[in-house]
C-alpha cells in the first residue's frame, strides 16, 4: 500500500523524467517507503520486545490510514470524482506488457522483475556470507548472538529487506496496471503473499510458481461465479482450507510415529533409528574434519582428538546397522548411550570453536567455523530423536 503510494507520490516532488530512468526512480520510491516502514516492525522487535506479528499488522492497518487520508486529500486528481485517486502517471512512467501481439499480452513486466528478485535472493541466500549470516539468524538468534554475529541488524535488514519487496510490488501495481494510486490498490494481496510463503516454506526457489498457483485461486474467482454460480468468496474458503491443512502439517510432521504400532513395526522403526543414526555419526566425523581444518594451529590437538571420538563412536555402532532386525532390542540401549555420545561431540564441537574464537586464532575462520558448526547443529538436531 505506502509502496503504491510512494510511486504515485514522487511525480508530486520531483517530476521525474518520462523514460525508463523515471520508471526506475519510481519503483525505487515505492521499495524505499516499504522497506522503512516494516523495518519499524524489525526496530520494534528487537529493541521493544513488541512481537513483529502483531506489529506489522497494526502497521498495516497504520498504511492503509495514512494512504486513504493522502489520496482523499492533499494529493486527489480534481477529475477523479466518484472514486478518488491519485494524479495518473506519465505514459513514460508506466510498465507496459512483455508482448503486446501475443498470449501473454495481458501480462506485464512485473512477473519478470519478481521471478528475477526470487531468483537473487536463493543466491543470495545460499552462496554469500551475508546471507549465511542471515539463515543461522533465522535458525537460532540465540546461538547467533553467542557467536558475535549482529543480530540486530540483521533481522532489522531482513525486515526491511521484506517491505521493499513489498513497497515494490505496490508501485508495481501503480505502474503497470491502475496507473494511479485508488481504492484499489488495497486488494490484500499481503494477507497473500503470507499463505504464499508459509506454502513454499520460505524458500525463494519455490516463491514464483506458488505465488502463481494462488494468483490462478484469485483469477478463477468471477469464473466460478459465472460458469457454476458459486459465489465469488469461494475463493477465499479455497485458499483458507490451504492454509488450514498446511498449519496442520507442520503441526502433524514427525508426531505420526508416536501412534502405538505392532512389534514388527517397531522393529522396523528401530532399525531405521539405527541407520539414520550411523548417517548422524557420519556427519559429525565430516564435521570433525572441517573444524579441524577450518580452526587455526593452536587448536589442531583437540580438533584432531575430537575427529578420532567420531570416528570411533561410529566404529562402535558397527554391526547394529547390518544385523538390525535380529539385534535391534538388544541395541536399543547402546543407541540411547550413543545418542548421549552424539550430542556431547556437538557440544564439543561447537564449545572448540568458541575457545578458538575467543583466543583469537584465525579471526574470521573461526567465527565462520562457529557458525557452521552452530547452523549444522540446528538442521541436525532432531535427526537423533
């Protein structure tokens, strides 16, 4: 909504000139107010307490005030008469379609400009440092904050990251398809993009065709009207049942094997446990080998002595994995003894690391080592259980 209302509002300031630089100064106004006032959630959250759920709802709300009072009042075009607006763009200002004479002539350049976003910030996220840090904040702020990353900033970064996607997808709305800020602007589309996100479980690789499965739910919503009299809210309901059985199985995932089971079942189960731990061990002689390798000298002896209890511990595991069916009873106690072991080498490892951080051996390697370890020991944590 303030991203539709920048870009509608800085011809008002400045006049910006009708080409594509003046499209971009747009866009970038609109990304800009977006990107200031979530991060107010972000500043709110981390020096206030206030949670960023409820805040950035009531920011919403804030938004939608401050745009009707702007578009009613100061900035109304006296032609609009029965449905207030802003002063429309300039021709050269606006987005026009990717191929007028075609079937995607009703499709403009903004789906071009999002997948392309999506596809730099999966980039982003999974090969620079920046966006590692960001991930192990997400993970654990906690266990971030405990190994000297800024924390504050970071999720003050990420949260004004997230408004400037969404300012600029406002200013995307102005500039490509109502040509002005109006009444229309305000369709939820940000209510949207949540259900969109909690379906592609935050992964930006999976933003682009989900958002466009829900944007088929939202087009097909005057066709359900037409062509089987439904009304048009069915929609909605659709979308609200998505919502409710995605929210069930986050809540339902890895609870069903809890459910009592025949003895052969459980057998079966055991067995699994047996293998996945031999997988854990395997991981943390790998994670062994990369603290010793990635922490300075001074450090090699213990890195090198941890790597050999890894090592070990696997070797002791041994033969469970491949008699599982036949031993898996007489074995359930050794494995509640290495499950014991596990979690002490990673303890271990990640108090190595601190040690190291602490005694300045290789600066920046040892805190890259520390966060390595730490966001490995979170994606790895359940695995045992």
């Amino acid at each position: 909504v303030l991203g539709a209302l920048g870009c509608a509002g800085l011809p008002y300031l400045v006049p910006p000139t009708a080409d594509s630089t003046g499209t971009v100064l747009v866009l970038a106004a609109g990304a800009l107010l977006g990107a200031l006032w979530v991060a107010l959630a972000g500043a709110l959250r981390q020096w206030r307490g206030v949670n960023e759920t409820i805040s950035s709802l009531l920011l919403g709300y804030l938004a939608i005030a401050l745009f009707k009072h702007f578009v009613e009042g100061p900035m109304r075009d006296p032609a609009s008469l029965n449905k207030p607006s802003t002063r429309p763009l300039a021709e050269g200002l606006r987005i026009g379609p990717i191929a007028p004479d075609s079937l995607l002539g009703d499709v403009h350049w903004g789906l071009v400009i999002g997948v392309a976003l999506c596809v730099a910030t999966g980039l982003w996220l999974s090969f620079t440092a920046s966006g590692f840090a960001l991930k192990v904040v997400g993970g654990n702020a906690r266990a971030a904050r405990g190994v000297g990353l800024p924390t504050d900033r970071l999720i003050v970064l990420a949260c004004a990251l997230g408004g400037a996607a969404a300012g600029l997808a406002g200013a995307i709305e102005v500039a490509a398809v109502h040509t002005a800020a109006n009444a229309s602007v305000i369709a939820g589309l940000g209510y949207t993009g949540i259900l969109v996100s909690f379906v592609a479980r935050h992964n930006p690789w999976a933003i682009p065709p989900v958002a466009i499965l829900f944007g088929g739910f939202a087009a097909a919503g005057s066709l359900l009207q037409r062509r089987m009299g439904l009304p048009d809210a069915s929609v909605l309901v659709l979308q609200g049942f998505a919502f409710v059985f995605i929210l069930a199985a986050e809540a339902l995932r890895g609870r069903l094997f809890q459910l009592p089971m025949p003895g052969v079942a459980r057998r079966h189960l055991v067995a699994v446990g047996l293998d996945r731990l031999d997988a854990e061990l395997g991981f943390l002689v790998v994670l062994a080998d990369a603290i010793h390798q990635l922490i300075g000298c001074g450090h090699a002896r213990r890195a090198g002595q941890l790597r050999q209890d890894a090592r070990r511990l696997r070797v002791h595991l041994g033969g469970g994995v491949g008699e599982r069916h036949e031993r898996a009873h007489q074995r359930t106690l050794e494995l509640v003894e290495v499950v014991q072991h596990g979690a002490t080498l990673r303890s271990g490892a990640g108090t190595l690391c601190c040690s190291a951080q602490g005694h300045g051996a290789s600066g920046h390697r040892s805190t890259f080592a520390t966060g390595w370890v730490r966001e490995r020991h979170i994606r790895h944590s359940d695995r045992v259980a």
